[in-house]
C-alpha cells in the first residue's frame, strides 16, 4: 500500500500533458486496444455501472453527482480482475469533493481500503468555477480483495465528479497459446463426425482454424477468469466462439463467447446471430464493434454469475446468470470448472488467434 500511496503522490504533481497521438477521450488507439486496454466507460451511456444517486452523460463525459449525494459502482457486480493498470481523466468546479475507493492491497501488508480524493490526485491544479482543467493519472495495483466494489465514486451533492475517461488493463495474464505448437491444447474427438476443422501453427505465431466443425480444447479446466485473444475472419461474417465452463468430455457443451462480426439493416447495433461478444442463445452484443478480414481483441470476465465482454475495448455485454443452479449450462448456471475451447463452426471457417492469454480470479459469489 505504501508503494501505492507513494505512486500516487507523484501522480498528484504531474501536469496532464497529452501527446498529439494520444487517443481522443473514451477511445482506444490500435495498440492500447492489442494490448488488453478497455473501456470503464464508454463515453455514451452509463452501461456497466450501478449507481445510486445523479448521473448523466453530457459532451463524452459521465458527470456525477450534480446536486446530489451519489454512489457509482464499476461493475455493477463485485469483483472483475485482480492485477491491473488503470487511467483515469477526470475534472471539476471548485473543491472536488468527491473520491474514488480503489479496494486494493499490497503483498506486504494488511488489506486496507484506499481512498483518495480527485484534488488530492490533482494538488496544484486551480479547478475554479470559470475553468475546466483536466487531471490525469495512471497507475498499477498489485493485487485486490474480492466480494468488495471494484471502483466506488463517491460525491457530496455539491460539486459533480466528471470523468471524462477511465480505462484498465488486466495484468498478471499467463499465455494459454505459446504461438509455437499446441501445447497444452487437444482436439475434442468426443464425436467423431464434428471433427473436420485442421488446426495449424503458422509461421507467424498464430493458431489457425480451418474447415468445420470441429473443437480444440484446454487440457487445463478454469471458471473464474479473465480471458483476453486477438482474432481476425478470414472471409465475410464468418462464425466462431470461444466455449467456457463446459462440461469436460461433452462437445462444446459451455457458455460460449460468440464470434460474428454481421449486422442488420446496416445498423451495428443490431447483431446478426447475436454478434461478436455475445453469449450466444443468453445475451445479444449491444454492438458489433469489430470487422471481418481485420484483426480485433476480446475480453472475456467470468466472475461467479456475473459475465462481461469487451470488444476491442468497448463493452458489448454485462450479463448476470440467474438461472438455477445446474451441471448443464445449457439448462442452468454452470459454476463449475470447464475446458475453454475454440469452436470451428462450419465448412466456410477460416480464422485466426493470436496473444491468447488468460488471469484465474478467486471464486466468484454464487448470490
């Protein structure tokens, strides 16, 4: 924790200067999106986030707590990731008293509960009632105490929190493709006649998956993670899914991440099939974020009963599984451990995966 503090004391004396190349607020550049980042918040809606209190989205920016006492919890949900890196752009009128809990702890010492206000992030600063002067910080945590809120943002009523950006990066991810052979991956042959797909290395490092159907497979079993891959079609609105928590032996027999990049009625908000993001047959991408024949990232978080997604950083789902309890996911909420598998869909499949990579969580809330 002292490490912590003392990180974010200097955050405190840094002017927030931003390069020409950096992204506008709430997107991402090509590169942040490779490497895991993702959006908190989207700069549209307030989707993701549990709030008690005032908020609206005015200009890009989430303002909250305008003239009145306001809770915001990211997620909804309590627990997300574990080791990450997180940014943040935020500003205000007056004194800022408003505060942002970040439940973390470090290695060598006791769990506390930080709590650092936006002036004290932004000491130096003149935030008056004439100006909009924005703060911007980064910085890593270690490690952090689950069952309570991720991110808390609390206001007095009296002056708004406004932020304008506010993004992480998962960290502490262990590769699941070593981008060499297959190692620790096999074919599910549990039916022989959904056992077409060819299954390759290339030469540049990618897992490559051609022809269908057919299932490739973690020899390791996980349920509470978080997942994170790059993908590209190779063709138009080509299908695939990554598969979690299924049922070891069965074929594809999981909650599966679904990978479709159509949409209708040249709408992106009206997936074909339930679109890249969605957990297929549950819940619909509210977008479809991503392209055929271009290369894109997925975030996947199993956390309990709580399921979320990102598609090259930008929320696609925010689900709960409320189902009964079940061993079948199919019927019911699946909480135990599983395969993840990589599904090749059809005949027509030619994709590619690359940076597979995934961080286990404690066990989530069954609630």
């Amino acid at each position: 924790m002292f490490r912590l503090l003392a990180a974010l004391a200097l955050l405190a004396f840094a002017s927030p200067a931003f390069a020409e190349d950096k992204p506008k607020p709430n997107t991402l550049t090509p590169k942040e999106i490779a490497d895991g980042w993702i959006l908190l918040f989207d700069g549209e809606t307030t989707f993701g986030w549990k709030i008690d209190g005032a908020a609206e989205v005015k200009d890009g920016a989430l303002i909250l707590g305008k003239d009145k006492k306001t809770t915001a919890v990211f997620p909804a949900h309590a627990n997300f990731t574990n080791k990450y890196d997180i940014q943040m752009e935020w500003s205000g009128k007056g004194t800022v008293r408003a505060g942002i809990s970040l439940n973390t702890f470090d290695l060598d010492h006791e769990p506390k509960m930080y709590w650092g206000g936006f002036k004290a992030f932004s000491d130096g600063e003149k935030l008056t009632s004439g100006t909009s002067t924005w703060g911007a910080g980064t910085f890593g945590v270690k490690r952090r105490l689950p069952g309570e809120p991720f991110i808390k943002i609390e206001t007095d009523g009296k002056t708004p929190a406004i932020l304008r950006s506010l993004k992480l990066r998962p960290t502490g991810t262990e590769p699941l493709f070593t981008g060499k052979n297959l190692d620790g991956w096999k074919v599910n042959a549990a039916d022989p006649k959904r056992a077409a797909s060819k299954w390759d290395v290339t030469k540049d490092g990618e897992l490559s998956v051609k022809n269908g159907p057919g299932d490739l497979v973690t020899e390791k079993e996980f349920d509470n993670f978080v997942l994170q891959f790059e993908c590209k079609t190779n063709g138009k609105a080509l299908n695939s899914g990554f598969f979690f928590r299924c049922i070891p032996g069965q074929y594809q027999n999981g909650y599966e991440a679904q990978i479709q990049n159509a949409y209708k009625d040249d709408d992106r908000t009206k997936p074909a099939d339930f679109g890249t993001g969605a957990i297929y047959r549950r819940v619909a991408a509210r977008k479809v974020v991503s392209n055929d024949n271009e290369w894109f990232t997925m975030t996947v978080v199993a956390d309990g009963k709580h399921i979320a997604t990102w598609v090259n950083g930008y929320q696609t789902v925010d689900w709960t599984d409320d189902r009964k309890e079940n061993d079948n996911p199919r019927t019911g909420y699946r909480a135990a451990k599983g395969p993840i598998s990589i599904q090749g869909h059809d005949p027509t499949t030619d994709i590619l995966f690359r940076n597979i990579r995934i961080a286990e969580l404690p066990a989530g809330k069954k609630e």
